[in-house]
C-alpha cells in the first residue's frame, strides 16, 4: 500500500530528506518570493547558509499580519499560472488569498491521497464528503483531488442537510464519511427521529475535521465520548489549513495527526519565539516544502498544539501533531489558570441540556480577563448550574461565571447573518 | 490553439471518424453493459452489423424510464471502478445515479475544455464558477475539471449570493462568469442597488446554462435582450445534461451549440421516432462515445430542439445544437398551436412588472388543454393584463388565461420547500 513512503524510514533519513527540500524550497522563495526575497535582504540572510532544520531558527517568523498586510508579495508565479483561488476563512483577521498552480494542486492531491490513507483508507472504499467544494474553499476540493487519486469512490453531497446526507449514505454505502464532528452528532439525531437504523449502515469511519476529538492527552474529548456511546464506529482527526497545505491525520492507533515529512516542517514555540520540548503546549510554527504558488517559510499558525514523538505502533516514524488546544490570540488568563475556548466548548457539548452557547471574554477593572457564558438550557435550575460549574472547577479547575438566555435572543446572536460560522467566541478585550 | 480537433475536418471525415468511435462504443455495450446486452439479444441484434450511423436506426430507443428501472443495469464496470457518483436532477420521475470511472472524468473534462475554448475562453484568463460543485451535480465539477485542463484560473464562489460573488468579481477580476442567465439579472440588480460599476467591470462574457439564451430562430431571447440593455458583454449558452456527459457551446458568432464529435452523437426525431429535417424541432436522442461508466445507446432525452447545419463563420464544420424549446412531456396543444413552457416563461420575464408567476396546465372537459397562468404583478390594472395577453397574441399566436394572484401566496406556491427548483410549471393533466 503506501509502505514506500518517506514515512516509514528511518527519523534520520526523515531529517535528510526534509532538509534537502527545504534548501531547495529556500533558493525558491530567494528567486521568486517578493516578501521573503525582501526579508533575506533586510536581514542579510545568504539563504545557502541554511542546511539544516536546526539552522531555520536564524530565520525570520512570518505572522499572519505579514500575510494580509503584503498578500500580494507572497505570489510566486504571475497570475496566469494560478488555476485556484483559494481564500482564508478569516476566523482572526481579514481574509487571505492563496493562489495555486497545477502542480500545487497536484500536491494537495498527493497530501490528501496519503492523509486518506494513514486513516485507513483504500482504493475501491467510497467516501461521502459532507463539507463543500465551493465559497473558494481549499479543504473540500483537496479531499476530492485525494479520494481521485486514491482511486476511491466520491459522494460529493456538500455540507448540512442530514436528510439529504442519509439518503445518499443509504443509497450508495460510504464506508467513510468526512464531516465536521459535531454534524455526526446531528445525523444520529436524525436518525433516531426517523427510525434509520445507523447503528447497521455501511458507515465505519468518520474522517472528523474542525473540532477536535482528543484533548491534550490525547485522550476522546467529550463529544467524541458522545458519538461513541451512541454509534460504533472509528473517528479520526485531521488537522490541516489553506496556509499549511497539508494534512495531520490520525491512524488507527490515535496517537495525534501523523505528520507528512515531504510538505511541511513544523516547530512548536513558547511566547518568547524559543521552541519548546516534545509533548509541550505551543504554537506551530510551519515552512511549507514544495508549494510554487504562496509558499510560507516560519509562519506562525497561532494554533496552540503539542507534538508526540513516541514511536507510533502503526510502524510510521513520523512524530504527530495533536489536537488544537485552542488559538494564540483567544489565550485567557483566568484566576491564575490558562485556558483555550476549545476546552470549554468542549465541555459544555457534555450537557444536552444547553441547546446554545457562547463564550464572552472581557477585560474587567483591576486588568486581568472575565469569562461570561452565555447559556440557553432545557434546564435553568440551581442545581443544573452547580453541576455546570462542578464540570468546569473539576476539568479546567476554575468555575467561570453562567448566565441562562432565552433560546431566540441567544440564537441572534451566535447565529449572526454576516458572519460565515456560528459565533460561540466573542474577544472583548483590548488589544 | 484548437484548430486541430476533430471539428475542423469535412464534414465526411467527422462522420468516418464518429462511426469508428461508434463501432468501438457498441463492442462495449455488447462485453459489458448488462442492459444493452439483453437489450441487442432480444432483438436478435449483431453489434457487428452496425457500421455507419445511418444503421443506428436499426436499433431500439432507450426511455428515462428504462433508465430509472434499470438504474444497475446501465453500469459497465464494477463499483469500486466508479470514482464520481453523480444523481440526475430528476425534474421528470425519480433521479438517476451515474457512476463516472477515472477516464469518464478525463472525458468530462475534454469535454468542458473543449466547451469553454468555443467560447473562446483561454489559457491564462480567469472564470468565476457560479453554480455549485457539491450535491452530487455532475456540472460543476466538469466546469472545474475542464477549466483546470485549460490552464485557466478558478474562482470556485458556488451559487447564488450577489454579494459574494461581487466581492470576488471585484477582488479577482475574472474574464468570465459560468452562471444562469436569470442570476446575471439578479447581480445586475443588485450593482445597481449597491453603487458597483459593474459596466467598467473585469467581465466579458458569462457562459450560461439551464436557461435558454435564443429563440428558435437563434434570436435572443427576452431574457438576453434585458440583460445585453444593461450591460455590454457576450452571453455564450452551453447546453449539456448528466446523461449525454458533453456539452453544446455556441461560439463568437451564436448560431446554436456545437456538437463535439468524439464525443457524442445526435439524431433528432419526431412523435413517430423519425428523424425530422434539419432545422426542424424535434427530440434529441443521444448516443455517447468514449464512455465507461454508463454510455447510453439512443437515448431520448426528452429535450426539444432543432439542428442547424450551415457552415459557421468560426470555421468548425461542427453542426449546432439550439436552446431547448421543451420538454417532450412539457409539450402544451392549445387552441390549435403547439406551445411548450419555455417560450411563455421568456414572454412573461420581458415584463418588469411581474414579480414571479406560474404555469399550469390542465385538461378541460372537452379533453383538450387548458392554461392559466398565476402572476404577481406591481401592475395590476386591466391595461396591463391586456398589453400581456396582446404580447402573447403576438408572439405565440395564441393568448392563454392570466389571473393575478397576491405576491405571499404565489411564493409559497413557487418556493416550496421540497423542491430543489422553483415550480413555474404545473402539470395538472392526466398522463
């Protein structure tokens, strides 16, 4: 199958194969990057001085500010050799464009096709993708470009709509799915209300995107737990985004997202810029190998992540990239604990109870950070509060403060009409 | 550029040349298509024997309804060589699934490249897909796989939305939009409504489906006209359905689609299956070369057209393909004349002052049709329904019944929820 891959060598040969690209990748940015070619002159950097991944860290951080200030700059081929635009989602900050050229599109071809396969997936399974293709998306083509190549049958239905989504999955058997996992959790509603017996569909895996379903060790988050108690199947993450152009995709011993040796080199690094130690919290940092079109070198991602680099059992030596633990920016300091809005999302999804919520952070007098949480509940009594409450002091070991609202007023405001995802996060802080 | 393909021989060397594909698709249908299989045996059909496309005729029709019964049946090739599942908007009946194969993909795209270039789209520009790539559509995708073979730049936005797609017009600059005529209007509206100078636009041309551009004598439609009034741009129609995989593309000089050669052929025939002369309106009956999946022998389509066969000014010797002036099922016997929806839709759409309307079509006791059309109109005076009723005298020889109905209630009636198109057209009869 897929044993000839880079993954399977030696962490060694991994290292050399790495930095033979990445040298190549440098000469590319230095003869065609008009922001890096700029940057290593600003910086007086030969960029042939660079051999080794040790050496990266005399290399400038890109930030995401760089990337919407100076888009264009980024370019690294004339317009008419890109064939898909692509946009950012613009979940911080104003969106991004990321052009691609046909072999650009190869490569992510090439990164899905092996993402699909470290999950398990094989030619002649069928797989229903159930987010969209369009709105200048680069996850949904990417996974349709992989499933190609891999020579796997493609249900292309688009995102929502479960009645729509069982039709297909009873008509045509997927083996896999590829949902956010949250919408898992609505196609079994579903299912139970119209009497589908899912629990007997071709269904056996869930290729989960979005959401995180393992916490930081690595254990199945709380909505992960939810599925599973309802319906026996694998679920298994990936990570990826636009800037990175590749995936970090779970195999089936769920030890976090096998990395991709050949597309990307990561680092993980502390609030002061230093890399931290295998296993730590940090945000990845990310220098893309083999893109033609917007390739990034040292680019802050603001995702907080760990990376394992235990021997995996699957026989890859590929060391894995875990779930998000939230994003640089959306840090809070509360009562002395650090906390990420992915945890407490997290938690809430245990209630059934709440219906709705969002996550309110100010600044409040003495200059420290104040969570509200806004909740729109089935139960709004007393002791559904305390319970809430005890979850939080005993999973995140602080009790931020919980507010009940009415369903329709909370609704207005999660479900904002000029904004493309749900708002469950509002940052009133200042900056 | 193109000029080496097949459309620019004699015509005598494009028919040899369809008859050596037809022979090799026959042979095909013969070793694996279950359907056809049964189909030549009871007929006591030699495959052999069927050597020029005048012997088609010897062989039997295929309906929509043996394509709905036998769904399975049509399939030539096991499941797990099926990539692309794609479902039959089934307007008419039940939808259908076809299952495309790699190389029907390859195809798909040959054929939309092949499209767009008599559309005189080029390598380098840049063309903003309008229309979904999700829900299991087979359109969207070829638009994107064609596009990408051209070498041409992709702004993948979907459907609908104004001002989304202005947003990317604006940022992206695009030569060409893919769309439905009737959005064009919508996005026109909406310029104008928000300030956007959509005149001094990147825009040069939209290719536009699902709705007819021309009439039967290649004269723009109402729907044209109101468009060209306002903005100075080609609109090039492309005509093409799931079943047959290719597409008819008018060039430059809009005299009716152009047939692809290697990639299908047409007969159109009457009521009694007999080919009509061309230029005369009949149904188009399809036989698809070069397909794996599920190729289609005789297939009627249902579609009412007409064959032009002058030679073309862009030099292909390609014969043309014109809008589709009905459904056979759609077709309306009314006080002697032959009507069919399309015609009375563009009436009605030359009149700013109706909002929406519907058509529907019964039988009367005396057996022949009857129609009344609903309208919800700005204007609702005795004048106007006369001056709509004089258009209809007028252009369709005939003047049916109008009534005027409140806007609410003609919507709920339009727009209902199960559809996934606006119902404009009721069929009350009795099959």
């Amino acid at each position: 199958m897929d044993e000839n891959t880079i993954a399977y060598r030696s962490m060694e040969e991994i290292k050399y194969f790495q930095e033979q690209l990445l040298k190549l990748q440098l000469r590319y940015l230095d003869d065609h990057s008009p922001f890096y070619k700029q940057l290593f002159s600003t910086h007086r950097i030969d960029v042939k001085s660079i051999e080794t991944i040790e050496d990266l860290k005399r290399l400038p951080l890109t930030s995401k500010n760089d990337l919407q200030l100076y888009n264009d700059d980024f370019f690294c081929v004339p317009q008419h050799k890109i064939v898909d635009y692509c946009t950012t989602s613009g979940t911080l900050g104003s969106p991004v464009t990321f052009g691609l050229t046909d072999a650009d599109l190869e490569r992510l071809a090439k990164n899905e096709m092996q993402s699909f396969q470290i999950a398990g997936v094989r030619k002649g399974d069928v797989v229903q993708l159930m987010t969209t293709i369009d709105r200048r998306f680069m996850a949904g083509l990417a996974y349709f470009l992989g499933l190609r190549k891999l020579g796997v049958g493609i249900i292309r239905v688009g995102s929502g709509i479960p009645q729509m989504q069982w039709d297909s999955i009873l008509k045509y058997n997927p083996h896999y799915l590829v949902s956010v996992p949250s919408f898992v959790l609505k196609l079994i509603e579903f299912a139970e209300q119209h009497d589908i017996d899912y629990k007997k569909s071709s269904v056996k895996g869930v290729i989960c995107i979005g959401e995180a379903l393992r916490d930081k060790e690595l254990n199945n988050t709380v909505l992960t737990q939810r599925i599973l108690e309802k319906w026996d199947i694998k679920l298994y993450s990936t990570y990826a985004s636009t800037e990175m152009g590749a995936a970090f995709t779970e195999c089936e011993y769920f030890q976090g997202g096998h990395a991709q040796p050949e597309l990307i080199i990561t680092e993980i690094l502390d609030d002061e810029d230093k890399p931290v130690a295998d296993g730590e919290s940090g945000e990845l940092v990310v220098t893309t190998l083999g893109v033609q079109g917007l390739p990034l070198l040292r680019f802050k991602t603001g995702d907080i992540v760990r990376k394992y680099t235990e021997p995996c059992a699957c026989g890859r030596n590929t060391y894995r990239i875990g779930a998000v633990e939230g994003r640089k920016q959306h840090m809070v300091k509360y009562k002395g604990t650090t906390l990420y809005p992915p945890a407490m999302h997290d938690l809430l999804a245990g209630f059934p109870q709440i219906l709705l919520h969002q996550i309110e952070i100010s600044n409040n007098e003495i200059g420290t950070d104040e969570i509200i949480i806004r909740v729109s509940s089935s139960d709004i009594s007393e002791e559904f509060l305390n319970e809430v409450k005890d979850h939080f002091r005993a999973k995140l070991r602080v009790a931020p403060k919980i507010e009940f609202v009415a369903f329709e007023e909370l609704q207005r405001s999660v479900f904002n009409p000029l904004s493309r995802k749900p708002i469950t996060f509002v940052d009133n802080r200042e900056a």
